[in-house]
C-alpha cells in the first residue's frame, strides 16, 4: 500500500470534512466558519487551499478521482447494454450525492473564474466521447436505431443525458430534500434511462423492458 506524507494526509482530512460540512449546511460557509466547525485554525486550511474556491476546486477533483476509482473498480457494469448501465448510474449517483456541494458550486460558478470553467469544459468533453462511443456500441447491438448518431439526434441526446446527470443534485437539494434521496433516486435512474425509448429497435424495447423485471435481466 502507498504511504502518503502528513501533508498530503492532512489535505484529504481537510477536503473530506469540508465537503462534509459544506453538504450539510451549504455553500454559505466561510472559510472561517469552515476551521471552527473543523477544529482547525484559517492558517492551517489556507495552508493548503489559499481561499474557499481553491477548496471547492479541490472537492472538485477529489469528485472527478472517486468518479474515476469507481469507473475502473466497475468495469464490467461500464458496458453497453441497458442493465449495465442502469447499475453504473446507480453507483455514479451515491457519489454525486457525496460530493453534491461540488456540483452546487458548479451550478454557480462562472466564466469568471478561469481555472474552474477550464477543468468543467475539459471533464464535459471527455464526457462526450465517453456517451458517444457507449451510443455506438449499443447502436452495433442493435438495441438502438442508427439515427441516433445522426445530428440533431445526437445532440440533442447528450444535453439531456448531461443536464440530467448532473441537475438532479440541485434538485434534489432544493425541492425533494424532505422525500430523502433514497426515495427519490429510482425516480431520477428511470428519468435518465427513458431518454433511450424514442430511439429504441424491436430488440432494444425487449431488453429494455426487462429494466423493470430485475428477475428476468440479471
């Protein structure tokens, strides 16, 4: 196992009770209000991170790590196919929930500050590709029809898959809070997994039925 510095040690402590705090009682938080409730001096947090942007910049790549961990600790559900993908949004969920002060930030941060709106456009593109290449193997599959590859089709396709992957925190938050996000999360899974149905083949509606018979899919 890799041994980590006290430095760096004491870095991750600072992003995993930051975020913590910041999920519980929002991005309000002052850096000082941050060091009282984490018992720790201004001085040792800004140590490490010069301002609270540069500590959400840090959440924020600790997100993209967990999100990353996760992708490769799960390669087999990361296929193409509905159920496969049905089980990775799931887990890609309970992270975003995790880091859902992240995505708040995201939601409110601007062009003004370059270094996030950067590392935001370069994740999105990655994003892109990542949707494009599993389209085209479901595509192969047969489970789609080949116009979804086509514009505006595709497009149109990845803004709604985009905005839905990430607005549900924000929903979530500000509307749904009291209905638990457990109870909430089957909800957001099967809004997302629906944008497929305008574009599914004779093949595609079959399998994509047997979503709702878990017995039959596994």
């Amino acid at each position: 196992m890799k041994k980590h510095s006290k430095g760096y040690n004491t870095r991750t402590k600072i992003i995993t009770e930051a975020r913590k705090l910041l999920n519980e009682k929002g991005l309000g938080l002052t850096l000082d209000s941050l060091s009282l409730e984490m018992g720790l001096s201004r001085g040792r947090i800004t140590n490490y991170f010069r301002t609270k942007d540069s500590l959400l910049l840090g959440i924020m790549r600790s997100y993209e790590h967990a999100l990353g961990t996760l992708l490769l600790q799960n390669e087999e559900d990361d296929q193409p196919g509905f159920l496969p993908q049905y089980r990775i949004l799931s887990k890609i969920m309970d992270v975003q929930y995790e880091y859902r002060c992240a995505i708040a930030y995201l939601s409110v941060s601007g062009r003004h500050q370059p270094e996030v709106h950067l590392h935001v456009e370069s994740s999105f593109l990655n994003r892109l590709e990542s949707i494009r290449m599993r389209l085209s193997a479901m595509v192969a599959m047969e489970l789609l029809i080949p116009d979804l590859l086509k514009q505006p089709h595709l497009d149109m396709y990845c803004f709604q898959y985009t905005t839905l992957l990430t607005t549900w925190v924000i929903c979530q938050e500000m509307y749904y809070s009291k209905r638990g996000f457990e109870k909430m999360k089957p909800i957001y899974l099967k809004s997302i997994m629906n944008l497929y149905i305008p574009y599914l083949t004779e093949k595609g509606k079959i399998a994509f039925e047997l979503l709702d018979q878990p017995d039959k899919a596994n």
